[in-house]
C-alpha cells in the first residue's frame, strides 16, 4: 500500500505540499497540484483519515461501543446506526467489548487519544469513573449518574404486556427467567414491569435470575426446570434466552406452547426463518439506532437535550408460542 512519502517522491515534492492537497489547505501552484494528484492516482494512494482528522482537529468518525456483535438484536442495532451516519457523510467505528469491562476501558482510551467526534454506548459494567464528557456521548439502555443522555425501549411497559399476553394465552403460574447485571441497566425494568402487572392481577408468579453474563447455559437451565418445573408461562429476559429455554425445554418433553407458554423481548426472531416464531416484545429498534445518532448530533453541536432519558414504546408481537 503506497505512503504518503511515496506519493511526495513520485511528485518531486514535500511531504507537507501533499498534505496540502490532500486537505486543500494552504497555498499550491495549479501545476504542483495537478502532479500531486496525477501521483495520487497513479499508486493508488488512500489517505489515513484517522491520522487526517486528528491534524484537523475534526473528525466524521463516531465510534459504538457493543458488548457482542453475535447478537442479532446488536447487529440490527449497529446496521442502523451505521446508515443514519452514512446519510450525513460520517463513518462508523465498531468496537466489540464482548462483554468485557477492561476491553471497554481500552476502547475508551482509545477513542479519547483518536479524537472520534462522538460515541454510542451500550455497557452492563462498572466504568462509571472512566466515562468522561471529553467526547460526546449518548448511551443505549445504560444510565449514568453523570449526564448522558440514555436512549431506550419502554422496558417497564414491555414487561407488563408480556405479562398480561402471558395470562391471556391461559398461562396461571408465569415466570420471568434472566441475568441480573452489576450496574442498573433499563433492562432490569422488564422484571420489575412483569411482577407489578402479576401483583396487580393477583397472579403468582416465579422470578428467577442468576448474576450476568451467564456463563454457563446447562447448569441455569438445569437449576431452573428443576425448581420451578411446575410453570406454565415464561417471560425472558432476551430472545435468546427465550429460544434457548424452548430447546432445553424441547428435550425434556416439554411442548411450546401446548405445556407452556413463552414470551421473549427484542423482537429479533419474528423472522419466518425462526421455528417456532417466538412471540416477543418488539423493541423499535430502527428508531432507537437513528434517535441515539439524531441526539448524538446535537450534543455535537453544543445543543441542550430537554430530556435524559429518551423512552420510545414497545410492542407485542404474536408468534407460535403463546
């Protein structure tokens, strides 16, 4: 791949005269710079524009920040978060933590020294301390005591309709089955959603839980139709959880939905290539990606936000298992 010092060689000129071109800043004679940009052609040169924008002190680059780029729910994400960038020339940088909280300090660090104009978030952990306001910041489903602005499902809502869906598919001993996180996280409101709405209708209902990520799917799933093997609905957390209860449950015998209902949240496997469909919580995905980048913008811009939490509603959407 050519350098810019091969460009500058090729052209008989300095270094600093094709930066100039490049960047169309500063004085070049017409000839010079037809030779700088026949060179440029000639070897095919890309120029950095992380090392471009860094001189410039500006950049068109925005970083998100994923704990997992497997997660069907997170790619949708990143796929239009990427798109409502492109539709105003800036580009995306993908930064997959998996999860962990030192990869996400290592991004941040990062993308702090690189100078990227701003960050979309998504972290379960404890980085409160290392998040800082040097760059524009919205965050996904995550709050912070420090004021940045957190874009959402409505999770407390989410949760009572998968209750209230639960009971009307005939489910009388429903059960909410998920992780719990080390920080609060809005989606710690989908349990709390799915026991008031239980509370309020006089249902009885089972909450099991174990601490996030799970790190081993035999031994939760194990541990639960052991316990609680007398429940007839089920709420996840995920829809991946909701699909990988439905294959455990499969090889027990247990039949979805005739012997149990179940109700997932995202909305990611409402594909007619999922059997069977899952019945789930659509989150608006397409509007949260394109709201989190909008305000994104605006914070870019020194414009004040009139709210700190953005929640944008949920539906429900009918599959084959309730």
């Amino acid at each position: 791949m050519a350098s810019i010092k091969d460009v500058a060689n090729l052209a008989g000129v300095a270094v600093g005269t094709v930066s100039r071109v490049i960047n169309n800043s500063g004085a070049v004679k017409p000839k010079t710079r037809r030779k700088v940009e026949e060179a440029i052609r000639e070897l095919n040169y890309i120029p950095n524009e992380v090392a471009r924008n860094f001189k410039m002190q500006k950049s068109k680059m925005v970083a998100l920040l994923l704990p997992s780029i497997w997660n069907p729910f997170f790619s949708e994400l990143a796929y239009y978060i990427e798109d409502e960038l492109d539709q105003e020339g800036f580009k995306l940088m993908l930064c997959n933590s998996g999860g962990k909280p030192e990869k996400e300090l290592y991004y941040l660090d990062m993308l702090r020294q690189n100078k990227v104009a701003g960050i979309v978030g998504i972290t379960y952990n404890d980085i409160e301390n290392n998040v800082s306001h040097d760059i524009p910041i919205v965050s996904i489903d995550r709050h912070f005591n420090k004021k940045i602005t957190c874009v959402t499902s409505d999770n407390y809502e989410g949760g009572r309709m998968a209750l209230r869906e639960l009971v009307k598919a005939g489910a009388r001993k429903p059960a909410f089955i998920g992780s719990v996180t080390s920080v609060f996280s809005e989606t710690m409101n989908r349990k709390k959603g799915f026991m008031h709405e239980a509370e309020a209708l006089g249902i009885d209902c089972v909450v099991y839980e174990k601490p996030d990520p799970i790190v081993d799917d035999e031994a939760y799933f194990n541990e639960f139709f052991n316990e609680h093997g007398d429940v007839d609905g089920i709420f996840a957390i995920t829809d991946m959880l909701a699909a990988n209860y439905i294959e455990r449950a499969r090889k027990r015998g247990v039949r979805v939905p005739e012997d149990v209902k179940v109700v997932g949240y995202d909305g990611i496997q409402d594909n007619p290539y999922f059997h069977p469909i899952l019945s789930t919580i659509r989150q608006p995905v397409e509007e949260m990606a394109r709201m989190a980048i909008r305000l994104l913008y605006s914070k870019m811009e020194g414009e004040p936000l009139i709210e700190q939490v953005y929640r944008i509603p949920v539906t429900f959407k009918q599959g084959e298992t309730t």
